[in-house]
C-alpha cells in the first residue's frame, strides 16, 4: 500500500475515533471567554485531557489566535475557533459541558458585585444561546459575581423551559483549593492529604470554609479559625492587589475550573464516588434558594446533595452572619432576568 494511502486510512481511523460516539471520551467542551486570563490556562488545561475529544473556544476577541495556538499541541483533543454571537451556535451545538468564564474581572477596590452591571448581560447572553443550543449540557459558571450569575443563568433556563437544577453550577473550587493551601501551610501537613469542605456563596463573607471538617482532623485555636476563615474569605482580594490593576485569580481558577470540569466530565463517564463543592439550587439553607455544599455528582449532574454535616459554633454565627448577604445577591440575580 502507497504511504499516501496508508495515511489517509490511519487519518480516517482517527477522525473516526475522535467522531465516535460509543467511545467513553467522546466529549465536546465548550469554553465561553476563551481568550480571557482565566479562558486561555484554562483551555490548556482541558487541551492535555484524554476525556475531551473536541474543544470547543469562543470570545468576542482573539478566539483564532488562542485556538491556533492551543491546536498545534499533540495531543488527540480537536480544538476549534468561534467568534462573534452567530458562530456561538457552532461552538455549542452537541455540547456535552459549557464552562463559561466570560466577563470582566476586579480591579483593587472592587467587590465582586461590582461586576453585576457588566456581568449579568454577558451571562445572561450566553446563557441564553446554552439554553437554544445546548440544554442538556453541564453548565458551569465561573464569571462573577456567582452568587447572581448562577440565579441569572437558571431563570434563563426556566424561561426557555429547559431548566434541570442538576446541571447546572457556580464553581467555587477555588475557595476549595485556597483552602486546601492555606491549612496544609499553616499546620505543615501534605497538602495532598488536606480536604476542606467550603459552603456558602462566593464572595467574602457569603465564603464559610468548614475547618470543623477538615480532612485529616485537625485541631484549630480560636486564633487560628478566625486568621484562616478570614484569609480564605479574601484570598481572592490579595490576588486582585498583588495584580494591582491587571486583574484577579486567573493561573489558580484554570486550575480549579480545570479540577471541577474533570470531575464532572469522569462522573457523566460513570465514575462513582466523585465529590464537589458547587453553588447549585438547593434547600439546604431554608431562606437561600442556591447554597454551595459538597455534592456526589453522577452521570447526570447532582446525584446527591451531602448538605452541611455538623458545623461547630464558629460555623454556625458565620452562616448565620452570611445568609442576608446571600440572599440579596441571589434575588438581584433573579430579579436582573425578570426585569433587564
Ligand atoms: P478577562 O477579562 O481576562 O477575560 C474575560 C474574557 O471574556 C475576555 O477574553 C473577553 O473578551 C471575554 N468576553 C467578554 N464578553 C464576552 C461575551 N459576550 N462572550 C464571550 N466572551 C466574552 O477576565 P478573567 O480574569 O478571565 O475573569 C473572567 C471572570 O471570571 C471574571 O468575571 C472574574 O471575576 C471571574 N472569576 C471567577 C472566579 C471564581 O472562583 N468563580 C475566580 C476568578 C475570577
């Protein structure tokens, strides 16, 4: 046989492989806000991933030049380009998980909320075009503010009438993984070994990391709570002033978006015993429809909602101290897609 056929047969057998759809990682992930700080590492990241087959990368700006960077990696994951709204389409379709980190990011002296006036229209557009195009894809959101990007994105859900709490998700790994750090360091302990569950929201106060529950047990004075609790709280603050002006987290959310997209992705493949904290809807807190606790994800999203487990009296002013600042941020959410 001719080189040239032998080729175009290995090439065909690869397309096919890639196209397939008995094959378990035959995966589409789309990233909105591609070009980004957190878009770019972030798109690296899922690039090196044997569970994605195609990688899907949108923003209004510079999606080409990412993605023509992005593909000349040798690895078995088809990157494509998509810009401007008509080609989201294109980049959504057949979508198996959207993670969208779109929008702009604080500046020192920012709250989180700050970002709503530009956040809440991006993510709702985007939102919109998941919901047409993709609504059964796992939907994760890591624009902020969160804690209404989330209710944003579910109303747009509901609206179109395809709404399913199962699937869709605020990533609040990062907290998870400053956490992680910050207790690993503070009480020299593998870091590898460090697990502390995070609830709440994702922003200041709305941040409670359950240090009651850290893996392994660790014993904390008083000091020592209120030092951790507070850093966790601000960690995002510290990166925002240390950038000075050129943004916030974006090298460490890759990294976290990255943690919770393969989650999600060896879960839907049928992996069990899988566990993430996200900012889902959720009845766990009676007055806050969406709440972050550690979740058992499955096939289908959220297969088991583990709630808060026992917190200590310390835990229990800090939830008690965050519930009204939640709630306000989730009904601005709600109301932004009643109103706007
Ligand atoms: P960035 O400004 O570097 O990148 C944002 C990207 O979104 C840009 O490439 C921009 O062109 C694109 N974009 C804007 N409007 C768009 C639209 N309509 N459609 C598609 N793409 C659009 O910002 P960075 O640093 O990547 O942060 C992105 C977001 O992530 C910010 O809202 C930031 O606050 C948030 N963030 C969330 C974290 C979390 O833990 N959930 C942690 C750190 C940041």
């Amino acid at each position: 046989m001719c080189t040239f056929i032998r080729r175009m047969r290995i090439s065909h057998l690869n397309t096919a492989r890639w196209l397939s759809t008995s094959r378990t990682n035959n995966m589409k992930v789309s990233v909105l806000g591609a070009a980004g700080g957190i878009g770019q590492p972030l798109s690296l990241l899922l690039k090196q991933s044997p569970l994605i087959s195609h990688l899907a990368l949108y923003d209004i700006v510079n999606t080409p030049g990412v993605a023509a960077d992005l593909s000349h990696i040798n690895t078995s994951t088809i990157v494509t380009s998509h810009t401007e709204s008509p080609e989201l389409y294109h980049c959504l379709k057949d979508a198996d998980l959207v993670v969208i980190p779109a929008g702009v990011p604080r500046k020192p002296g920012m709250t989180r909320d700050d970002l709503f006036t530009t956040n809440a229209s991006i993510v709702k557009h985007l939102a919109t075009g998941c919901a047409e195009h993709c609504p059964n894809a796992f939907i994760c959101i890591i624009a902020n503010p969160v804690n209404s990007t989330v209710p944003i994105t579910a109303e747009v859900f509901k609206d179109n009438g395809v709404y399913n709490p199962k699937k869709i998700f605020g990533v609040t790994t990062l907290d998870i993984v400053r956490a992680n750090t910050f207790v690993a360091v503070s009480k020299d302990l593998d870091v590898n070994q460090v697990s502390i569950p995070v609830v709440g929201g994702h922003a200041g106060v709305t941040i409670l990391p359950l240090l009651s529950q850290a893996k392994p047990t660790v014993n904390f004075s008083n000091e020592e709570l209120t030092t951790l609790t507070t850093r966790i709280q601000n960690a995002g603050t510290e990166v925002v002033e240390a950038k000075a002006g050129q943004g916030s987290a974006t090298l460490s959310m890759a990294y976290a978006g990255a943690r919770f997209v393969f989650s999600l992705l060896r879960a839907a493949q049928g992996e069990r015993g899988i566990s993430e904290c996200a900012f889902v809807e959720s009845t766990v807190v009676p007055e806050l429809p969406y709440f972050s606790t550690p979740l058992l994800l499955g096939k289908e999203g959220i297969a088991q909602n583990f709630g808060l487990g026992k917190l200590s009296d310390f835990e229990k002013k800090g939830l008690e101290a965050l519930i009204p600042e939640l709630s306000k941020n989730i009904e601005k959410g709600i109301r932004f897609n009643k109103f706007e």
